[in-house]
C-alpha cells in the first residue's frame, strides 16, 4: 500500500506549515487548508485518505467539516486536533466519526504512531476485501469449499497474516479454539501459495493409532507388515508439491513425535519396510486447539518440534471476541441452508448477540441448520431459539479464564468510554501504557461505536 495521502485543515498558518513539513519527511503526500471551505473543496477533488481538522477554525468548526467529508465518504478517517480539549469534546468528536483526539501542542511522534495505527488498519482492509473477492471467485471455481465470513478487526487481521504468510514457503502454525475455522484458513494459505495448484492433503493427527502413524504418514512397501498386500505412499508424498495439513497436532503422541520432526527437517521420508528415502517437498500447516507452547514447557510435547512448526503463527479469536461478525455469519448460513427468505426479530437477534458460543462458528452454524429445519414461518423469533441460547443468563457459562477476559474487557472499554475514547487518557486511568492498551483492544476487538 502507497503512503496515504493527508489533508490538514487548520487556520494557524504556523501548526498548518509545522505539520505538513514533518509530515512530508515522512513519506506523505500532504495537502493543506487554511479553514473549514478550503477543505470541503480540496475534499471533492482528491481522494484523501486521513483527515488532520482543527476543533476551532472561524468559517466552520471542526465538527461542521468532519459532518460534511463522513456525508461524502464515510470511510475517509479524520484525527481532531483542539487548544481546549475535554472529555466532552472527545465524546462529540467521537461521535462524529473521528478516530482520535489530540491537544496542541502536538506532541508530532505520538501523532506519527497514531497515522501510522490507522494506516495498518486500512493495509489490513485493504487485503481483507482483496481475499474476499478472491475467495468469491475461488469458491465459484470449486477451489474453496466455503468463503470465510468476518468483517471484524479481528477476522481481517486473520486474513491478512494468511495472505502475507502464503507467498513463502514457511511452516505455519494456526491456533484457536475447536471450530473457529482452523482448516478453512489452511485451505485459503495453500490457495494463495505458489503450490495452489498442488493437491491439499490433511491429516488428523489425533485420530491416526500409534501402529499405524508411520505407515499413514510415511507409507509402506509391500510385505512390510501383516495385512501390508501391496505398496503404498504415505500423506507426506501425497502432499508432494502442494500443501500437508496437520491438523490437531497437539494430540499427537509424544513417543510419535521424533519421527514427525526428523520428516519436516530433513524433507526425506522413508516408507515403512523400506530401505531408500524419498525426497518429499511439501508446505507444511499445522493446527491445534490446545496450547502447545505450555505443554513443551511442561514436557508433554517436543519443544524442538513445537519451534519447527511455530515458525509463522496465527491464532483465530473465538467467536465471543468478534461477535459484531455473527450477523454476517447468520445471514450466510441462512443462505446456505434456507430454501426460503428467513429474517429475524429484534428479540431473537439481541439474544443471539449476547450468547457466548463455545463452540464457536461450527457451533452458529449447526444451529441455524436446526433452525431453518424446524421453523415454521420466515421469522425467527426468540421462541424458536435453542434452549441454550433463550435461557441464557450472562455469566452463567464459561470458565474462569473467560470470565476473567470479559471483566478485563470490561474494564478497558468502560475506561474509554469515561475517557472520550482518547486512549492516552484512558490508559492513565488504567495504569497501563498507551501500547498496552492498544495490544488489549485488538486482542478484545474493542472500537468505538
């Protein structure tokens, strides 16, 4: 992505000449305007991404202008700067669509940071919608069993780590919880690797018996064992040219383990009863749900094979943590399985939002499949809700690490709401860094509404 492109709208000759300069040795191409109209006209001819406004500027405030560019274009992001800034100027600000706050003077490295968070935000957009598109067309052509749905923070961060890690050849290793979409991430790397054209193959690590690990993996010559008629090659050669999906690592048996990392270092595999190695180059992604770094550090699982397999990794948030991504979901899913135009009632929809789903997308999924099953009508209301979701009571379900995340979550978005959303204060107010805080909202997917 180009650097992007900057107005700045300020009557202070001297700020305006100030910020551009800087602003300019930093790579952007930068516009300027001396007041409110200025800009409004600079705004219909060039498509800026980020706007700098002054709060205060004589013809039209601040706000006036910021009302007018979000009318014209509603993505366009704006930073407020002000002389006399509150907390309820900050809030209106906020609700007007900027995306930050800053005071003068302008502390110009803070800004830098805060320009440069919100031009990772749009690279990220950016290679969402493109893998999205992709993904369409993909899908039409039978490449890809099923789009990934998420227009979360969260869900294009996902997307965009996929695309970027899919043009080289490293090992990745995919984290998240049972049914958060580990293997259709997997399909959409192979996808957009340069091996897409080779054969996808998985592999369920748990599910293989420890008799028979080296003969699925490996394979077998004839007469190699009881029951061994004819020769056969194992997963690794199958997935010669393409991508092996190892999925569920985490159960894979300790004792099985040396094996497993002597193939992925060495590239060679020899079929069991064999007596010569076959070179097998294949891209490697592996996935688990269980949390392999702790069971290396506590002995249950090879430390040298968890390092082999996490050199790239992506862990996919829970459902719970991108919840403004369930409307999206639903509607694909009532796509897929409705054979009529099915909506929902307010009631049912708000009780759906406030489910914690611990299974996740899978589990979203085979409950819309019930639903369009049972339902009668083409309104779902909250009566034709499972069980689980119309008695839920919040907090009831969940363990404790998940009760412990929603008060933390809590805690850092009523602190920014106090706070105007300008996360400087709102970090003071915590006792935590700005990065802290930064790092906690997108691991939470907190923004402002």
């Amino acid at each position: 992505m180009t650097k992007m492109k900057i107005l700045i709208a300020d009557d202070e000759e001297m700020q305006r000449d100030m910020l551009r300069g800087f602003l300019k040795k930093k790579g952007y191409e930068v516009f300027a305007a001396a007041d409110g109209h200025e800009a409004l006209g600079q705004f219909m001819e060039h498509p800026f991404q980020l706007v700098l406004l002054d709060h205060k500027m004589p013809d039209m405030t601040g706000d006036d202008v910021l009302s007018c560019m979000k009318d014209i274009n509603p993505l366009v992001r704006a930073i407020m700067i002000t002389a006399h800034g509150t907390v309820d100027t900050a809030v209106e600000v906020m609700k007007l669509g900027a995306d930050d706050f800053m005071e003068k003077p302008v502390d110009l490295l803070q800004l830098l940071d805060r320009i440069q968070m919100i031009e990772q935000e749009l690279a990220v957009s950016e290679e969402a919608a493109e893998i999205t598109e992709t993904m369409t067309e993909s899908m039409n052509r039978g490449e890809l069993p099923v789009r990934i749905v998420g227009d979360s923070s969260g869900m294009k961060d996902v997307l965009s780590l996929a695309r970027r890690v899919a043009a080289t050849p490293w090992t990745v290793l995919i984290r998240g919880e049972s049914g958060t979409g580990k293997e259709l991430i997997a399909r959409l790397i192979h996808m957009l690797s340069g091996v897409s054209m080779g054969p996808f193959v998985e592999v369920n690590c748990g599910a293989i018996p420890e008799n028979l690990f080296e003969s699925e993996l490996f394979g077998h010559e004839k007469g190699a064992f009881t029951g061994a008629g004819t020769s056969r090659q194992g997963r690794f050669e199958a997935a010669r040219d393409g991508t092996l999906f190892l999925d569920e690592i985490g159960e894979l048996p300790l004792n099985l383990q040396p094996k497993l990392l002597r193939a992925l270092q060495e590239k060679r595999v020899s079929r069991v009863g064999g007596d010569r190695e076959i070179p097998v180059e294949v891209r490697v992604v592996a996935a688990t749900n269980r949390d392999i770094k702790t069971l290396a550090e506590e002995g249950l699982f090879r430390q040298d094979l968890y390092y082999r397999l996490n050199v790239f990794d992506i862990e996919i948030p829970p459902l719970r943590h991108h919840k403004e991504d369930i409307p999206d979901l639903m509607a694909f899913f009532l796509e897929k399985y409705s054979l009529r135009p099915i909506i929902f009632d307010p009631d049912a929809m708000t009780a759906l939002m406030k489910y914690p789903f611990p299974g996740n997308v899978r589990e979203l999924e085979h409950m819309t499949q019930r639903m369009v099953t049972l339902l009668r009508g083409n309104v779902v209301r909250d009566r034709d809700l499972p069980p689980e979701i119309r008695f839920h009571k919040a907090g009831e379900q969940g363990n404790l690490s998940n009760r412990l995340e929603s008060v933390e979550r809590e805690m850092l978005v009523s602190a920014l709401e106090k706070n105007g959303w300008v996360q400087t204060r709102a970090a003071d107010a915590l006792g935590i860094s700005e990065r802290v805080l930064r790092y906690k909202m997108r691991k939470y997917n907190i923004r402002k509404k």
